[in-house]
C-alpha cells in the first residue's frame, strides 16, 4: 500500500561579506556567514610606510543581515608637509 509523505523545504539565508585593501581592489578575504551570525576579521594585510589602524565598514562584526565589504584604514608611518 502506498503512503504519501509531506516534504517541506529548509534552507539557510547566507550573505556576502568581503574584506577589502586600501586600494578597493584587491580583495583579502570573502566570507559567506549566515543571517544572524558574526564574521571575524582577517589578519591585516601590511603595507611598507603605513600602520593598519581597523576595519572600516557597517554595524561591527555582528548580527549580519545583509551584504557587507569592509575597508582597510592605514595611516602613514611617514609625517607629510604641506607646503603653500
């Protein structure tokens, strides 16, 4: 005797985060977290003449809800002089 069996779909909400040098080209890293969960940052990249200070992006590191690119910020090892 045949018997009929209901099926339901599950799936996950993944979203993109992508970790981004200075120069908004060169990607370090992409991650695929799901909605709600966290992404640790990656290891800073290092660039002769420049200090990596932080990440720069939206709302931190957690409860990811949408799609995210964070930046490299540097500053300069180096003073500039402005000259008028």
């Amino acid at each position: 005797m045949a018997t009929n069996h209901t099926l339901y779909a599950h799936w996950t909400e993944k979203f993109m985060v992508k970790w981004m040098d200075f120069d908004s080209n060169t990607v370090v890293r992409t991650d695929y977290p799901l909605r709600g969960s966290g992404v640790t940052p990656p290891t800073a990249p290092l660039h002769t003449g420049w200090t990596f200070q932080k990440w720069e992006g939206i709302d931190g590191f957690t409860n990811i809800t949408q799609d995210r690119t964070y930046f490299a910020k540097y500053e300069s090892k180096v003073p500039f002089e402005f000259w008028n």
